[in-house]
C-alpha cells in the first residue's frame, strides 16, 4: 500500500490512549473516532491521548455509519465491551460497510465456541462485503502463539496448564463488571458463579442462544485446540471469587470493595480432547492490592515438561500493541470472520504499516 493505513476508533476509553498513539508511531493515521461517553464526545483525541490536537474530533456512536462512510478507512479498531454479543452493533455495520475490523473484545478471539450463531451472521456478512473482523489483545500472544510455539518444541504432550492474572482497574468499568468486582459473596454466586451449575447440554443451549457469557479462557482454549489441531470433547468452566482482607477502593467502579466483597474473579476452563490432551487455563482478574501484580505462567506437561513464567508484563500495553501489529495481518487476510489463529504469527513491525499490506 503506497499510503498510510486509515484507522477509525471505536471506543474512546483506556484502551484508545495506546492503541491511537501505536496507530500514529507506525505510521497511520487516526480518520475518525466514536463512542457513547458524553464526556468525550466533541473532543479531540488529541485531548484524549494527552498530545497535541489531531484534528479529529469523537463523534456519537449515533453518527458511527455516517463516520464510516465519509472516512472510508481501512480498519476500525473496536475497544468498547468485552462480551461479543455487546458488540453487535459495531461489528455488523463493518461487515455492512465492507470495513475491517479488529476488537480487543476477549470473547471475540474465538467466538465461534461461545456465540456461534453471531459468528456466523458476521461471517457470512463479511464475506459478503468482501472485508475482514478478528479478535486480537494479550490472549493473541501470551495466551495463544506463545503455548503453540512451546508446544511445537514438545515430544508429546498430555496437559497444558496456565494462569494469568490482571488488574480489572486497567481495563474499565465493563470488564471489571464482567468479573463481579465490588458484588458481596451471594451476590457474586447468584450473578456470575451460579451460571456455571449447569449440565452440558443446559450450556449448549444457552451457547445456542446466543447469550452465554463465558470466562475470556473458554475463547483461548477454543483458539489453542483449533491451532494445535485438537478437537474438544467436553469443556467446561468454573468461576470462584477474589476476595482481600481489607477494604480497596476502586477508580474504576467509583467505590471502595469492602473487606470479604468480591474483588474480581477466578475462572477456570477445563477442555478434554479425543487427542487425550487437557487444557486447563486460569485468568484471575480483580482489584489489585499493593501486593498483587500480573502474572502469566503456562505448563506443558508430557516429553519434556516445560513452564514459561512472564511476571509483571505491562498487559494494557501488550493488547494494544498486539492489536496495532496485527492491523496489516487482518487488512491481508481472506473476508469473513477470521480468528488470529488462522493468521500465521503476530510479528514485531519495523516498517510502517502501510509497508506490510499486500
């Protein structure tokens, strides 16, 4: 591509601060900006990111088909919610409009295990307008390639273990919602734990429908059986709160957790293969104390046994990042609803990203 990539954001929040600066340092350009928040609208995204103005001003999310439309850009980068239902709207208007699109939504890096009816309505609209939609973030590498590349490096493998842990405070109020952060004890196990006290086939149904709300690991064990080539027999997922012994005030939800409340959450996935190889995958999200910090440590268990221990990685950063370098991945790849693991691997950009589009 002979000029610069054209990116609209989608979502002013958190997220955007990085993921508009990378688009800007790798040699794009921010064309438009939407979202919901009255606070934002009308402003610069200058303002937004802390710099000078850019002269591109956040319009409603009323006005996103009419952005779209008069920027033409090549991808939109969506950092709104975290559940893929919630972001409907957003992602069928690309694939309407014939944009690629690309979402640090969690559930959206394998979506086709928890919402597949979505999935496919995307997929087949896509298609249809020749355009590209993915899932993309942390998971892509720390979660995804990273345990696939380890796996390529193994004999035989019987299990592969991981857990990572978060900070809900980095990532805004929906995700920190989705984990019952600031929920009491029974609060947290009739919202979010008790969903999980279901058999099989109640899950499949909800699934079927549409409305299931999975833990971010169901996706990234979707994701690691569809890049190892495993098939999935049973998979199922267990949510039990975080709790700290004293009170932690939240920025991000506006109120202080009280000693013995729920802080976040820890969900594990548990997916058995006709390969006979189990995956079992933690994510610990919750209001950190002074004495937690993010964690991301992953065991392959067979010939040889391998552990791989990232302490303290800069997750905000890592996403975002992960995002803008898979913009020329996404812009490349065939139309429909594609997932990274069908990408071929995230790579460092050293060029502008223009540079890396076919």
């Amino acid at each position: 591509m002979d000029r610069k990539v054209k990116v609209v954001q989608y979502g002013v929040g958190k997220m955007s601060v990085f993921t508009m600066r990378y688009v800007y340092e790798n040699g794009g350009e921010i064309v438009g900006a939407i979202d919901i928040n009255p606070e934002v609208i009308g402003k610069d995204i200058g303002e937004i990111m802390n710099t000078e103005n850019k002269g591109i001003i956040v319009e409603s999310a009323e006005n996103a088909k009419k952005v779209l439309e008069d920027t033409k850009p090549d991808i939109c980068i969506v950092t709104t919610m975290s559940l893929f239902s919630d972001l409907e709207t957003p992602l069928m208007l690309c694939a309407e409009l014939g944009i690629n699109a690309i979402t640090t939504c969690e559930e959206a890096f394998f979506p086709a295990n928890s919402n597949p009816n979505l999935t496919k309505k995307i997929d087949e609209l896509a298609k249809k307008n020749n355009c590209t939609i993915t899932g993309s973030g942390y998971q892509d590498i720390y979660w995804g390639q990273l345990i696939a590349s380890i796996a390529g490096s193994t004999h035989k493998i019987t299990k592969i273990k991981g857990s990572s842990s978060y900070n809900v405070e980095d990532y805004g109020i929906a995700l920190a919602k989705a984990h019952g952060a600031g929920l009491s004890l029974d609060e947290f196990d009739k919202q979010v734990a008790s969903a999980d006290r279901i058999s099989d086939e109640e899950r499949q149904k909800i699934i079927d429908s549409g409305t299931y709300s999975p833990s971010y690991m169901w996706n990234v064990n979707g994701w690691l059986c569809e890049k190892l080539g495993l098939h999935v027999v049973s998979q199922t997922q267990k949510c039990l709160p975080q709790t700290y012994k004293e009170d932690l005030y939240s920025s991000t939800l506006n109120m202080t957790v009280k000693a013995g409340d729920a802080t976040g959450m820890s969900a594990v996935v548990t997916t058995n293969t006709e390969e006979g190889i189990v995956i079992e995958s933690e994510c610990i999200g919750k209001v950190y104390s002074k004495e937690d910090f993010d964690k991301n440590e992953w065991t392959i268990y067979g010939e040889p046994n391998t552990t791989i221990v990232v302490s303290r990685p800069s997750t905000v950063e890592l996403t975002c990042a992960s995002v803008v370098n898979r913009i020329p991945d996404v812009i490349n790849a065939p139309a429909g609803y594609i997932p990274t693991c069908e990408m071929g691997e995230l790579n460092y950009r050293t060029k502008k990203l223009n540079e890396y589009v076919k």
